[in-house]
C-alpha cells in the first residue's frame, strides 16, 4: 500500500494517522480530506478523492508509542502501552474507475505490565523490544471449523508459569531502590524454549465474526534479555536496545514468477549501544551474526546486502549474511559438489566509515540512505537520556520534546550507494593484495563480494533487467575467483573448489590455462586442485582435452596423486592423451603400488597404440576372473556415458572380438556390484554389436544368461528370466539362428544355473519324434523347455510370451503342457497328449501324476484310455499297452476292490482286466 502513517502530537494530546494519496500533493494539488478509518465513502463523494489526499484518523484508546508497517502486505501494528493493535490494509472498490485505501482494526494482542519501546511487523512475525527485553512472536492461523468462528473473538495463550506461581514480570522488573538498582540475569531463549518468559499474551479478535474470519494463536519464537553491564566498555546506565527490525527475503525471482514476491526468509535485527545482534527467524530461529561497533551507536537499519549504523560522529557500513542464510532456505542442498556458498558463520567486515556531525536517524530506500543530522553536540530531543527507572517496564517512554522548528543546524541526507557492480569490483581488487601471501583473507574478501552479488541477484525487482545479466556475469566471475583461491591455497575447505567451478561455467580447460603455467617446469599443486581435477575427469563430462592438457593433467596426477593416474587415464576427457607418455607413467606408478586397474589401463593403452604384444603380455598377467573383477574398480575401462547414453570403449570392442566371455563376466560384476543398471547393460550390448533397439544381439542373451547364475534379486532374476524366454520364442518361431555361438549350452545352464532344469522325459519323448525344423533351433528349444522345467520363472507372467508357439508342431505341444502342468491343469495337459502324442501320456503321468494329483489316474486317465481304446480298437496298441501297462497297475495300488470295479467299462472283456482285479484283491488280502 502507498501510504503514510504517523504519529503525532498537538496540544499535549497524541494522535495515529494515515496519509492516503499524498502523492497529490507533491503533484501540486493542495485538496485534503479527513475522514475516519472504517468510514463508509458515498460514491458521489469519494470521486473526489482521485486529485486529493486523505487523512485517515484511526484513534486508540491509550496513546500510541511506536508503529510498525509490514513490507508483505501492508498491515499495520500499532504499540500502546499493555498491547498491541493491528490494522490490516483493505482496499475498497468504490468503482471500476476508483480503488481507495483504508485500514480495518481486526486484532488486539493484550501484554499485561509490558511498556513496548519499538515494535517491528512482517508476515505475521512481530518483534517488539522493551528498554532491555527483546520478544519476537508469529501469529498462526488456527484451522476452525464453522461453529467455532465466534470463539475466535477471543484467544489465550497458554504459558508455563513458576513454581510459586508469582510473577516476575510484576515483582523483579520493578524493584527499585533509592541507592541502587536491581538487575536481572542475561537470558536468550529459542524457539519453544521461549515460552517460558512468562510474558503472557491475550488474543482479542475486533473484526465482526463471518465464515472468513481468521482466528490466530501465539507462537513464541524468540525471548533475550540483556543487563547493562554486558557491554565490554563496563556498566553503563545508557544501555537501552534500538532499531529493532524484521527483514524479509524473497525468493529469486523467475520469468513464471514475474508478478508473486513469494517470502523465503525472514531476518530479526536489534542493537544495544555497542553490539547489534541478526537472527534468523524463519524456519529455524538462530544468531547470525553478532557486530561490534568501534563506538557507541544511535541507531541502524538493515537491508539484504548491508547493516548501516549511525554513531555520534560517523555512518559506518557492515557486511550481512542474510544472503548465506536464504540460499539454504531456498536450496537445502546448496552445500554439495555442485553448488556452494559462503558459510553463514563467516566473520562480518566493516566496509567503510563515513564522518558527519551530529547524527540523529537513518533510514534506508532502494539504493539511497536517508540520514537526518543536527550540528550541534545536544542531543535535543533527548531520545536516550538516561532514567533511573529504565528497567521498569510501567515507566513513562514518552519524553517531553523540545520545539525544534527555530533551531538552526538541521541537515538532511540524501546519499547514493555504491553500486553492487563498483563495490564487488572495489572488493575484488582488494583481494588480490592477499594473492601471493595466500591467507584467508582472501578467500574471506572474494566470499563478501560473492554475497553481495548473491544478494542483489535474489531481488525479485531484477528480472529481465540488464542490470541483472550484469550481476550474472560478475557471480560467475566470483565462483571462478572463489574457486582459484581453494585450488592454489592450502585450506581445511579445499573441496569448494570443486562447486565454485561448476558454477563459474568454466570449463576444464579453461581452469587448466588459469592455473598451470606455460612450459614444462615443475609446480607445486594442492589439494584443492586435485581434488577439483579428479571429480571432473571421473565424472562422464562432454569435455575433451587437447593433446596437451591431457598430458599436463597426467604430469599433474603423477606428482601430486599417482594412484589415481589409472583412473583419470579412463575418462573420455582423457581421449587424445598420448598412449606412450601414459604407459611410461604407469610403468613408474607401478613398480611402487602396482594393481589389476592398473595392469588393465596399460593393457587399454597398449590398444590405443596398437601393441598387441604388450597388451597380451599384460592381460596374461592376471587369471580371468580375477581381470573381471578388475573393471569393478574402473568400469570405464569398458563403457562410459556421452550425453545420457551408454557408450562402449575401444576395450569393450576388442574383447567382443576376441575374449567375449570376459566381457560377459566383467559386465555382470559390473552390475553386481551397483556400477551398471540393468538396462544400461542392455544398451551397452546393443551398441556393441550394432545392434538396433529391436534386435538382440547374442552377446546380451549371454550376459542375461551369466547374470541369471549369480543374481539374488528375485525382482531382476524375473526380469532376465521373461527377457531370456522371450529371445528364446523370438528366434524359434522366426527360425533365426544367433549371429555368435552361445557362450553357455542348456548343459552348462542346468549345470550352473538353478533356474535351468532336467528337461522332463515326457518332453523328451514327445521331440525325439519332432520335425527335422526344430533340429534349426535346437540349443533355444532345449533352453526354453529346460526353463519352463525349473519352478523359478512365473508361469502367469510367461504366458503372454509364450503365445507365438502355442501352435507350433511338437514344441508348441510341449510348451502347451509344461504350462498347464504349472498351473494344475493335468486333465486338460492330458487330454492335449492324448491327442497329439499318446506314446508320451505314461510317461507324464508317471512324472506328473503323483501325491495330491495322483488321483488324475482313474478319474481322467483311465476312462479316456478306455474310451479311446473304444473307438480305435487294434489300431492302436499304444493305448491298449498304455492301458495295461501302467495305468491298470496303478489303479490296482492304490482303490479299494469296489472303487476299481466301479470304474472298469460295462463293454469291457473280462479277461484283460482279470489279472489286474486279482491283483487289487490280493494286495487287500495283504494288508
């Protein structure tokens, strides 16, 4: 809201007023209207009100002692003597031509025995100081229901009283003597610890009750109490704290953001004579900062980048870290190898020192500081003239003023600050007087320059500004400063050096020119450096190094971290690295700490320069599986990533060619030990082999295969388990052969895997009378019928895959039945043997057909043999020897005599049933 709120005084008499519409009369318009707040504007009338200011009279019951505006929204909290009242800001639609301002008293916070000095409002937070006391509270909307609304009318807030159940703030803050005065103990309370002030607080809602009302409660944040003899400069009765403050911080501001200035962070300041104090009271309720001034101070004013401070003779300027502060509200991970930012611990600077004479108050508007001086030495309102009954909170804060309209020697100060751009500037040239002496400082001095920008880039009012591709570039420029200073000295935080880069946008080769000198003598490199240079090599960056930089980074590893040249010689920034230097730095490397990762990187190298000898000579250093897990150490080695997509190496490709199965077996230690995901795996092969995203190639199958052995996963082993079946159907019903020869056999699988089973002998006999087509595809028909007999794979999920060979000669028969086996339909498993291969009926039952399926014997086996036998007569005896062989035999075991009778055929001859009869009687006999 453009508004203007004052108190004033005429006649002994104390009022609060609004100024709406002022600028009017900057404008040359001299008309004023008064009216009440809440007064209820004729239409007619209020017309008027576009060329004319208004004042707004909004009286109180008690004489107002300090006011306070929220910068969020406008509000207004009004400190009297015992409460506070707040007036929230209404914008009344008199037309569609006319928008008007005015204030609605909506709360009334109720503070027994409490005088407050200053008050400071923002976002429902308010801070209020007494002389000593500091009380920072937040009003919380409370969630109501509908026939609660009256009861927000009125609001308690509950506090922990003492053990004697007396009152401190009534019986300690008011002991005073004649001779001396009595002081309370220093104390700061945080969070819900601030409860226990013992400040109690009324909630008194003014608004009229609707559905829209909000009802609030109290939360107490923070409570500090100081003494006069905290000062360092020795007991001082002048010790009153000032310039009390709430500061918000919004969040950086973004194109989809351009019209919402959405709150992220909200700062507390207040100061005692020689010492001011920055909290954060946002999510977390912390000291910041803690300043020293260097004499005693009148007053301050805070803002994002600066904390101004006016004493009797100067205006000096502090470094804040409100900036530190709110880029971990807005980003919690900013403190990562990615990003990084200055610590909100770091010491404050004072930046510069400004003499006037006689100071009096400081204000503070976009890039100006508004300062009112007096000339002379007398402190003429006597604003801080010392009192006896400063710690009584009942005292009298009003203090008679002496009429200063006559008095000559008033000055008022309009001064610019120095750019964002200029200052950071000034700061980093500072800086570089600590360059070669290689202290903190400068790491401290570029730090402050970094938030200064940081700070002036969160300003939500910058978007699409020039100004703000300005301040872009100089943070940039600041990480690029920040990040020189940890990789050339010697600091517990060389790590940052690592973030600060990334942010810079600078790229590797870029940071190689600005800290390796020309030329081959030897440097000296530090940690931070090298700490920066391993991150980036062994991360998958699009970056490639020149020939020569590669070559400096290896003489770099070699004298500052030799175990690590193995590593970096992996990196695909390392791609134009010159074969035989690497191979000459390896060979020194490894007479003192030699290794598998390194034996492979020379074998890599050896490659690159087409030895083939030395690379034989160096891969048959280590038996196979040991040279297996060696790619576990470096899995570049075998594939590294270019754009988000898998990519294998020149490695990879020459052991596809001539040791496939050690691909196969460094791939899958590779996945087994987290280094690859499974479809990356598959991209791997698929690129390998040329292969497109629909085509498998052999080497994949492979790999899925190897992998099923080890994989304990049950989520992945079902996976790899449909993978493999449905690459085994693919290639059956299309009659593809592999492009390579299958690294493993169904006997090796059944041998090795236990997801592979003994191919049953039913399916057996049901192929030794197949086709000569199926012989084509014999290994994938054996290891899909070796699958399906094993119980790992989920027959209800292979179904769908399996669909293409239901219909498929003798392997479709086979498939059928092994399915409906799995899922407990023998009957319909027989009646499909019966029709196509009755020879293989027996032999099923006698492997299927048993515990609690047995009983599939006689009351489905056996009256289809019968029916059967019925139709075709002689002609064929496989199921007359069927009948008699096996299925009569069993039958006999295991009926009574009469359930066996009643199953044999009316129609039947008695003589081939006879013996079987006697059988089962015999065996009754028995038992």
């Amino acid at each position: 809201g453009d508004y203007l709120v004052t108190i004033e005084e005429k006649s002994k008499a104390t009022f609060l007023r609004a100024y709406m519409n002022w600028r009017c009369m900057s404008a040359g318009s001299s008309r004023v209207c008064v009216r009440m707040v809440g007064h209820k504007m004729e239409e007619s009338y209020s017309e008027t009100l576009k060329e004319q200011m208004s004042i707004v009279e909004m009286p109180l019951s008690d004489p107002p002692l300090c006011i306070s505006c929220c910068p969020v929204n406008g509000d207004l909290l009004v400190g009297c003597k015992n409460k506070l009242v707040m007036f929230c800001l209404k914008y009344l639609v008199i037309n569609q031509n006319l928008t008007v301002l005015d204030f609605e008293r909506s709360l009334i916070l109720h503070i027994d025995n409490f005088i407050p000095a200053e008050v400071a409002f923002c976002a429902r937070h308010i801070a209020i100081t007494t002389e000593l006391d500091v009380l920072i509270l937040k009003l919380e909307l409370v969630q109501q229901s509908a026939d609660r609304t009256e009861q927000c009318a009125r609001t308690v807030s509950t506090l922990e009283k003492p053990a004697d159940g007396g009152n401190p703030s009534t019986h300690t803050l008011q002991l005073e003597l004649d001779e001396f005065i009595i002081c309370q103990k220093p104390v700061e309370l945080l969070g819900e610890e601030s409860k226990l002030c013992e400040i109690p607080i009324t909630l008194e809602s003014t608004e009229l009750p609707t559905e829209d009302t909000q009802c609030f409660q109290v939360r107490y944040l923070l409570f500090r109490r100081f003494t006069p003899d905290q000062s360092p400069f020795g007991f001082c009765e002048d010790t009153k704290l000032h310039s009390v403050q709430l500061l918000p911080v919004y969040q950086t501001a973004h194109e989809e953001t351009e019209n919402k200035r959405e709150l992220l962070s909200l700062f507390c300041f207040f100061s005692l004579p020689h010492v001011g104090y920055l909290y954060s009271v946002g999510k977390l309720v912390e000291l910041i900062s803690t300043y020293q001034y260097s004499e005693k101070s009148e007053q301050a004013v805070l803002t994002p980048q600066f904390l101004h401070v006016i004493t009797s003779g100067n205006l000096q300027c502090f470094t804040v870290r409100c900036s530190a502060a709110a880029a971990r509200d807005e980003d919690p991970y900013i403190d990562t190898t990615v990003k990084a930012c200055p610590p909100v611990a770091l010491d404050v600077c004072t930046l510069r020192m400004q003499l006037f004479i006689g100071p009096r108050a400081i204000c503070h508007f976009k890039n100006h500081i508004i300062l009112l001086t007096k000339a002379d030495t007398e402190d003429i309102t006597e604003r801080r003239k010392p009192t006896r009954r400063m710690l009584s909170r009942k005292a009298d804060s009003i203090k008679s003023r002496t009429n200063s309209e006559s008095e000559p020697g008033w000055n008022l100060y309009i001064i610019n600050t120095v750019s964002t751009i200029q200052l950071y500037r000034e700061m980093v040239d500072y800086s570089r007087t600590y360059e070669n002496v290689k202290t903190e400082s400068c790491i401290h001095l570029l730090s402050e320059a970094h938030l200064l920008v940081r700070a002036a880039i969160m300003d939500p009012s910058l978007l699409k500004s020039d100004e703000k591709e300005e301040l872009l570039r100089a943070f940039r420029e600041s990480c690029a400063f920040l990040g020189d200073c940890y990789s050339r000295f010697d600091t517990k935080d060389y790590h940052l050096a690592l973030p600060y880069y990334r942010m810079s946008g600078l790229s590797m080769t870029e940071v190689l020119k600005r800290l390796v000198s020309e030329g081959d003598e030897i440097q000296t490199y530090e940690r931070g450096f090298v700490f920066y240079l391993t991150h980036s090599l062994n991360e998958d960056l699009n970056e490639e190094l020149s020939k020569e930089s590669a070559n400096k980074v290896l003489q770099i590893f070699y004298l500052a971290d030799p175990v690590q040249l193995p590593h970096i010689l992996c990196s695909p920034c390392m791609r134009n690295v010159c074969p035989l230097t690497a191979v000459n730095y390896l060979q020194k490397v490894e007479k003192m700490m030699p290794s598998v990762v390194l034996t492979l990187t020379k074998a890599f190298m050896a490659l690159k320069m087409g030895d083939l000898t030395m690379y034989e000579h160096e891969m048959d250093s280590y038996k196979e599986t040991i040279l297996a897990c060696g790619f576990i150490g470096q899995p570049k080695l075998l594939r590294h990533r270019k754009e988000g997509l898998v990519n294998p190496t020149e490695f990879a490709v020459h052991l596809k060619e001539m040791q496939p199965g050690l691909l196969v077996a460094a791939t899958v230690a590779l996945h087994e030990n987290s280094k690859i995901e499974l479809e990356e795996a598959d991209t791997f092969f698929k690129m390998l082999c040329s292969n497109s995203e629909n085509t498998t190639p052999q080497l994949l199958v492979d790999f899925w295969e190897a992998l099923l052995v080890v994989c304990s996963q049950e989520e992945i082993v079902q996976e790899l388990l449909l993978r493999v079946t449905s690459q085994y159907v693919w290639r059956i019903s299309k009659k593809q052969l592999p492009e390579t020869k299958p690294l493993k056999t169904t006997e090796d699988l059944i041998n090795s895997c236990n997801h592979f089973g003994l191919i049953f002998p039913w399916v057996t006999s049901i192929m030794s009378v197949g086709s000569p087509s199926d012989k084509d595809c014999h290994e994938d028909i054996s290891k899909l019928q070796s699958l399906l007999c094993s119980q790992s794979i989920k027959i209800a999920s292979a179904l769908p895959v399996l669909e293409p060979l239901t219909e498929a000669g003798n392997v479709g028969l086979t498939i059928r039945v092994l399915c409906n086996t799995r899922l407990g339909k023998y009957e319909e498993a027989i009646d499909q043997l019966l029709k196509r291969c009755p020879d293989a009926a027996i032999l099923y039952a006698q492997h299927e057909l048993k515990d609690d399926s047995q009983a599939v014997w006689w009351n489905k086996l056996l009256p289809e043999l019968c029916k059967r036998t019925r139709l075709t007569g002689n002609d064929c005896p496989v199921l007359i020897s069927s009948l008699r062989a096996e299925t009569l035999s069993v039958v006999a075991m295991e009926l009574e005599l009469r359930d066996f009778l009643n199953l044999l055929p009316e129609d039947g001859t008695a003589a081939f049933f006879l013996p079987h009869l006697l059988h089962c009687s015999q065996r009754k006999l028995l038992t």
